[in-house]
C-alpha cells in the first residue's frame, strides 16, 4: 500500500455559500448600486433582471455572499492500516461563529504544517475564506495566509489544477473527475446551483451540510485516484456530527 508521509497534515474541505441576504431589496442602497455595477460588466450586452440575477449568482462572490457551511474531512490509518476517512460539517447562521469554528478544529495542529485540499480551491475556496474572515474581522491563520510566502511555500493543492497538469484550457467538474475514475459521484438530490435556494427557501442546512459533505468525500478519492492509490471503502467513511 502507498503510504501519503503527510496523511496526518492533509485536510480535503469544500465550502458552500449563499447570497448574504435573500433579496436584492434588502441589501442597502450602496450595495445595490455596486451589484449592478458588477452585474452589468457580467451581463455586457445581454438583458437581465437585477433581482434574479442577484439571487442566482450573488453567492459566488465573497463581496456579496457568505459562507454558511464548511465540511472538512481527513484520512488516517485504522490498525490494519487501511485506509480511513473522517468528515464532519460545520454550519450555523453566524457566518462570524462558523469560520471561528473551523479555525478551532485546527488549534492543536501545528498550523505551519497544514496542507488544504479541494476541488478548485485555488480558484474559489480558499480566496473566498480568506476574503470572508478578512470582512468579519478574524485573522487569517497560517495555512490561509500568502502575503510574504514564496509560491512553493503554499500548502494549498486543488485536485482540479493537479488534473490539468499545467493545461489551462477548461473547467473539470468533480462530477466528471468521478467518472472517469469511477468513483461513487457526490451529486445527491442538489447541485450548487440549488444552494442558495435550499438555504433560504426551504431552510435547510442539513441538507447542504450533507451535500458538502459528499464533495468532500469524493474530492479526497480523487486526489487517492491521481496518486495511485484505493480509494477509501464505504464502510471506513465516517460522517462526524
């Protein structure tokens, strides 16, 4: 079996996030002004409508999002040296209260050795964690901070950019990753496009926690898979509540 000599180091997260009010109508009058400033340079030309079009994409932006669920998992070795993989995910309608929490799940590790995992992270996770503990005030942690870091420095990895291999021309979906490795797919009854949604409409975390939890999952048997290794078993998945 192929042993990861960082196994005890390596953390696989995804994030997801939402509008940071429901309505357009509730964000004050300079917001709005600058939502439609940023929605007509995405628009161009084409028409579209401000309240829908802020509902629909407004999450994908740290400035006007938030984050309302982190799931973070990590494999480690059972006694038959098998491998095992744990995740837990952390929601709650403070989005100040969340990233505090997932910043204590690492105060017993040795910060400087954390090394994040996720599925375009580089692109999307990690900036907005960044941005987001930057706008509620909290310091950005060791293993969050760039500024000063030499780019080999940066424990960041992103199984979509370790897929490309240094091809920049098109978005691989973790969707598609998992097939192609046949790999049981993370995509439940959800997809992220139906978050923001669930969130406010339907009022239901627990059904986003588990469809995060699920790109977790499938992330870390990607990232298994590119590394020539047996993905984790079904039966040595544990959902920690």
């Amino acid at each position: 079996m192929q042993q990861l000599t960082n196994h005890k180091h390596l953390v696989f997260i995804d994030i997801e996030t939402a509008s940071a009010v429901e309505n357009f109508g509730d964000l004050d009058d300079k917001f709005q002004a600058l939502w439609i400033k940023k929605a007509n340079l995405l628009n161009g030309e084409a028409e579209y409508d401000p309240i829908e079009f802020y509902f629909d994409r407004a999450g994908i932006y740290a400035e006007f999002g938030k984050i309302i669920c982190i799931s973070v998992g990590m494999l480690y070795l059972d006694e038959k040296k098998e491998w095992n993989f744990r995740v837990k995910a952390l929601t709650s309608e403070s989005e100040h209260d969340l990233l505090l929490s997932f910043i204590k799940l690492f105060q017993n590790h040795d910060q400087s050795k954390i090394q994040l995992c996720a599925h375009n992270g580089k692109e999307f996770d990690y900036p907005y964690l960044s941005r987001r503990m930057l706008i509620n005030q909290i310091p950005l942690p060791p293993y969050l901070e760039l500024s000063g870091k030499k780019p080999w420095e940066i424990q960041h990895l992103d199984t979509m950019q370790m897929w490309k291999f240094g091809d920049w021309k098109s978005f691989t979906s973790l969707d598609l990753l998992t097939s192609v490795f046949d790999i049981p797919s993370p995509k439940g009854d959800i997809n992220g496009s139906d978050v923001n949604r669930v969130y406010y409409q339907e009022k239901d975390l627990n059904r986003i926690a588990h469809y995060c939890n699920q790109d977790v999952i499938a992330t870390a048997q990607v990232f298994l898979k590119m590394k020539g290794m047996e993905i984790v078993s079904a039966d040595k998945i544990t959902a920690v509540e």
